[in-house]
C-alpha cells in the first residue's frame, strides 16, 4: 500500500503571512492540529500545534510554580491589573504574529508512490505527527499517523480474513 492510498487530498494551507490569530482560528473549528503553509502554490513550511504552544511560551511570562507557593501566585495576580493589562497587550502582539515567523520551517516530506511502511518509519524517526506529500515541491496531500495506522489495522484485517478461508 502506498502513501497516495491513505493520504488526504482535502487539504487545509496557510500563507505565510496568515496570523497566529488566523491559525487558532482554523485549527479550532477545523478540528485540525497541523497544515501546510504554502506560497506560491510550493511548500513554505509547516504549522503545527507545537508550533503555536512554543510562540504562546516565548510571548507569556515564566511562573515557576515549583519556587512560589500558590497562594502567592493567586496574590501576585490579584495585586497588580497593569500586569494583567500587559500580559493581555503580549498575548495580542503574539495574535499578530504571521506564520512565516513561527513555522517549521523546511518539514519532512515524502512523496505519494513511497510504501505506508517507510512512511511510518519516516514518522518515527522524525518524530512528527504528519508529513506533507509533495512532487516537485507541490502539495498533494498531508500523510499522518493516524492515516497510516488506518492503514495497517484495514490489511490486518484483510489479512485475518484471508487466513480464516
């Protein structure tokens, strides 16, 4: 079975230049954790929701919960309204960020005709959830983990059934 057989062809694409904002959009009522961004009808890149958590992370203040206890963190937050004011103004600023800016940048890709079984192997070894299909550096689908595990659970059923005749 091949990657063409399992991949998703109705896909969901950024720009580079679409927002963090954009992105939380789509990922939410998409119900999607990752896409292609793509420019120029090439890839571009990658987003994914780690992505987004690593921007979130960088824009957000650190709290080190293990040395303040939490009832001082309940007073250092109810203390001061300009520090929520300013967290606010960071996490707007974050909103405003364009995908270029964050994304993964050169992801993993493979092509449709390579075997599910190299294609899991490929997952494996990068430790991704999904990699872009691509020919000639045009995206044709997305291929992830849950395809390829489809994948397989569907021959080991056909399998079973061939062995039970």
């Amino acid at each position: 079975m091949k990657v063409k057989d399992v991949m998703s062809t109705k896909l969901i694409t950024f720009k580079p230049e679409d927002t963090l904002h954009e992105a939380l959009q789509v990922f939410t009522s998409k119900g999607i954790s990752g896409a292609p961004v793509v420019k120029d009808g090439k890839l571009a890149g990658l987003i994914t929701e780690l992505d987004v958590i690593k921007v979130i992370d960088i824009y957000t203040p650190k709290v080190h919960f293990t040395s303040m206890p939490h009832f001082f963190l309940v007073l250092a937050g109810l203390k001061s309204r300009k520090k929520a004011t300013e967290l606010k103004k960071k996490i707007m600023a974050a909103s405003k960020l364009q995908i270029q800016d964050f994304m993964t940048q050169d992801p993993v890709t493979i092509e449709e005709d390579v075997d599910i079984m190299e294609a899991a192997r490929i997952i494996d070894t990068y430790k991704v959830n999904r990699i872009p299909v691509v020919e000639k550096g045009k995206v044709r689908g997305i291929v992830t983990r849950n395809d390829i595990i489809k994948a397989v659970a569907r021959l080991d059923t056909m399998l079973t059934e061939r062995r039970k005749k």
